[in-house]
C-alpha cells in the first residue's frame, strides 16, 4: 500500500525520458550496467547534478525500488522481459506513480481534466496541484517536469501553439498480464478499493485502454481480488487488504 510518509514528497521532479526508463529496465534485467545507463542520460543532459538526480528517479523506480514496493517492480521487471520494449511506457507509468504519488496525482488531474473539457493548459494542473502540495515554485517546476516527460513518453500533444495539452490516442493494453499490473498499481497509488465499473476509466490511468473485461481478469488474480457491498456494488481490492 502507499507510503503515507511519503505521500507529499515531490520525488519525480526531472525530466525523464522513456528511453532512460527502458535503459533502467536493461539495467535491472542484466542486459546494461548502470555505467551504459548513466551514459545514455549524459548524451541528452550536461549538467553533473542533473544527470545525477535524474539517474535517482531512474534508480528508484527499477534498480532499488523501496522495500515495501520490490515485490511489485520486481514483477513488473518480469512482465519486461516477456514484454519487451512495447511495455515499458505502460510499466513505467505504472511504476512511477506507485513509487512516486506525485506523478500519480499529476497524472490523475490531467485525466480528469481532459476527460472532462477535452483538453488543458498546464497552469490548471499547476493550480491543482499546488491544492495539494502547496503553492510553491518547486511543485509548479515539477509538474512541467512530469508533464513534458508524459509528452515525451507519447501519451500528450501541446497544441495551439504550446498553449493547451490534449491526450494522444489511447494506447491498448492487450495482456492480461500487464493489464493486471497496471491495475494493482492503481490500487497502490489510491491506497483503497475501487469500485470495478470505474475501472476501465482511471483518470491515473488516462493514456491506457483496455481490451478485456477487467472484472473478469481481476477474478483470476492471485493479487487481487473482487468484494461485493451491497446488492449491485462491487469492487477491486489489493487480496489480504482491508
């Protein structure tokens, strides 16, 4: 389940390329050192610090995931080497938002935003944001950060002239496998149950679609598991969580 100590740290506050995150992946899988990794970083970034802090991010989500979460990136590292390069925006996202609720929040207002009005400007996620972080220089700074990554992972488009942010095409989420993953990480992020209709359209989950019955994915779970409240209430739950 979530940090709660961590829950308002800011953490994802670079820049960070998908390139890098496969990169983090090959590390961890065995394919690159982490020498070959940093690399990678310093043909994009000049900056001594900025390839250092960068590299953290990169570190924490694949390389030394926090100890409550290493179970849960160890298997997605699995679900990488049968997946291959196709997954790592989808275990990336999924990632990151579990390791680092400030993603996660980012990610879940601008879905909520775009699925409302179409579209969004980042001051209004910036305006949001600061709502639950406080209204500083440094959340308004990562959020750009957060978002431009988002752009470079292909699931955003400035449009009008940089002015407004609308969602790429979906991208279908075809394994099971993966599909389970990414809903576990929902679970992780929300710290709580969800209700199982409302599954297909996590706002935290925006840039993703889904081709099967996720109830009945989630029912063949060893992670999961589905609870009924009620007579027509039912919903995913993290198994062995209250």
């Amino acid at each position: 389940m979530k940090n709660n100590a961590n829950r308002f740290l800011i953490g994802f506050d670079r820049y960070v390329q998908l390139d890098w995150c496969a990169a983090a992946l090959e590390v961890a899988t065995g394919v690159k050192t982490v020498e070959q990794a940093k690399e990678e970083i310093a043909s994009t970034l000049t900056g001594i610090d900025s390839r250092r802090k960068t590299f953290d991010i990169l570190k924490r989500l694949w390389i030394s995931p926090l100890p409550s979460y290493s179970n849960f990136v160890e298997r997605g590292i699995e679900l990488f080497k049968q997946q291959g390069p196709r997954s790592v925006a989808p275990l990336s996202w999924g990632c990151a938002m579990v390791t680092y609720p400030f993603f996660g929040h980012t990610s879940e207002i601008t879905g909520r935003l775009i699925a409302m009005q179409g579209d969004c400007t980042i001051k209004e996620i910036q305006r949001r944001m600061a709502e639950i972080y406080g209204d500083r220089e440094s959340v308004s700074r990562a959020v750009s950060r957060v978002l431009q990554s988002q752009e470079n992972w292909g699931v955003l488009e400035r449009v009008e002239n940089g002015k407004r942010l609308i969602r790429k095409q979906a991208r279908s989420i075809g394994n099971e496998k993966v599909a389970l993953w990414l809903i576990e990480a929902a679970l992780r992020f929300h710290g709580k149950a969800i209700a199982t209709p409302t599954l297909p359209t996590l706002s935290v989950l925006y840039p993703f679609s889904f081709d099967q019955s996720l109830a009945y994915i989630v029912s063949k779970s060893p992670m999961l598991e589905l609870r009924s409240e009620g007579a027509n209430q039912q919903f995913v739950a993290l198994r062995g969580v209250i």
